[in-house]
C-alpha cells in the first residue's frame, strides 16, 4: 500500500513531508519505518531546498506503537521470553538508522510540532535542525516510564542545545515540557500562532529555499559537525569549505544580484 502512515508534498524548492497515523497519535509501527525510508530516499534522489516534518492530526508524533499488534512488538516480546538479546539489537539499530537518513539529508531539516510529541517523537523533533512549536504543543521524553530508553538519537542530540544537566532531568523525569519552557530552555526556535507551526515553518523553509542551496548546505554541515569537533578543526573545516564554496561560482549570481539590487536566483547545484 503506497503512502502508508507518510505523505511527502513538494512546493517549489520546499518538501513537507507529514506523520500521518492521527487516530495512532503518529505512532510508527514495522510498515512506517519502510515507508518513511522511501521517503527519504526520493528526497535524497533529489534534493530540496529545506524540509518540514510535521504530524497529522493533534500529535506531532508519539514515538514507537507499543500495541501488541505492532507485529515488531510481537517479535519482541517473543525474543524476551526466550532471553534473545538480538532481536532487540536489531528493531533498536533498524529505527535510528531509518531516523539517520532522514535527518542527515544535507539540507535544513524543520520539526513543525503541531501537538504533542513524546518518546521516539520528542526524540525525532530534537534531532531536526529547526524547531517550530504551537503553543498548545508538549513534549515529553517518556521513555523511561516504559521501562526504556531514549534510541533514536535524541538522547543524545538532546544534549547539544541543553547540556548534559537539563538532558538528565528531562529524559529521567519523563515530565511534559510546554511550548513555553522549551522555548526558554532553549529546546524550540520559536512558538507559532495557534494551529500555525507547519505554515510558519513552510515560511522559513521558503525563507531558506531563497539562499544558494550550495551555500546553505556547506554551512549547515559546518553546524551540524562543529559539536563533535574542537575549535581549532571547526575553524579548519569552515576555511577549507568557504573556499570550495567560492571556488563552485555560485556566488557570482548572489554578488551580481546585490550590486544590481534584485532578488537573487540561484540554479541548483
């Protein structure tokens, strides 16, 4: 069945691509993580300016269907009674490199966070470069209140913009953060007008979508490496690319477009 639990639209150089399982609460199950690979795949196949992901319905998402008939959750529960460790080595890794591709794609990625976001959700969300939440969103790394863990990578992205500190207390706390706290903390880039967050995500998205797509993504693999770097390579890195980023020409249409005071119209590269 095509489609399945994930829709894809593009608009110009803007891909939104939506969580769309609302009477699960975007919950994903075995069929989404393969949907949500192909999806990825036709956007890595071509590329757009920026991506929003957002959720159907009033969930942005709420992470892995634990449901018994999730037939991943069967085979787990198979595998524990056994004692097998593999299995679950196996659905753990199969998750966050499907969570990988979609978040590694070299260009902007925005979490439009329309409703509530727990577990696997908050952990999604986290893991975008962008966050754009409604005022009435709420983001909870419940996790633990299952008797597990943060793993799809947003355990530990969770500590880049907070820290090590404020990461513990939210993941081991599992409590529900508003919109208002995770703006203060730092966990969102801004909070939207009500019912608002994917249309002002699709603005910035289209505010980015204006730049040179050659420059926009060699400064957003700067950003997303610097953290695993030191200073002293981060600054290497950066002088070596803003040469090759020169060197490619696609500045001459943004510096003749500046001089002759016109909206500058870049090709794809």
């Amino acid at each position: 069945m095509p489609d399945y639990g994930i829709r894809l639209e593009r608009v110009a150089h803007i891909a939104v691509v939506t969580i769309d399982r609302a009477e699960k609460l975007n919950t994903f199950d075995e069929r989404m993580w393969t949907e949500l690979e192909r999806v990825t795949a036709e956007l890595a196949s071509e590329l757009p300016r920026a991506a929003v992901i957002t959720g159907a319905g009033r969930a942005f998402s709420a992470g892995f269907d634990v449901n018994p008939e999730n037939p991943q959750v069967a085979e787990l529960a198979g595998a524990l009674e056994k004692g097998e460790r593999a299995p679950a080595e196996k659905l753990v890794r199969r998750v966050r490199e499907a969570v990988d591709k979609l978040v590694f794609l070299a260009v902007p990625i925005i979490a439009a966070l329309n409703g509530i976001a727990y577990g696997g959700g908050a952990e999604l969300a986290t893991r975008c470069d962008i966050r754009i939440a409604d005022p009435d969103a709420l983001i909870s790394f419940s996790e633990v209140r299952l008797g597990l863990m943060p793993d799809w990578g947003g355990g530990v992205a969770l500590t880049r913009p907070l820290g090590t500190a404020k990461a513990a207390e939210l993941i081991l706390t599992a409590r529900k953060v508003t919109a208002v706290e995770a703006l203060y903390m730092g966990l969102v880039n801004k909070i939207s007008e009500p019912g608002s967050a994917l249309e002002e995500s699709i603005e910035l998205a289209e505010l980015i979508g204006k730049n040179g797509p050659r420059a926009v993504r060699t400064a957003l693999e700067i950003i997303r490496k610097s953290p695993d770097l030191s200073l002293q390579e981060s600054l290497d890195l950066e002088t070596e690319r803003a040469a090759d980023l020169i060197a490619a020409g696609e500045c001459i249409h943004g510096i003749a477009a500046f001089l002759q005071k016109k909206e500058p119209e870049f090709p794809e590269s």
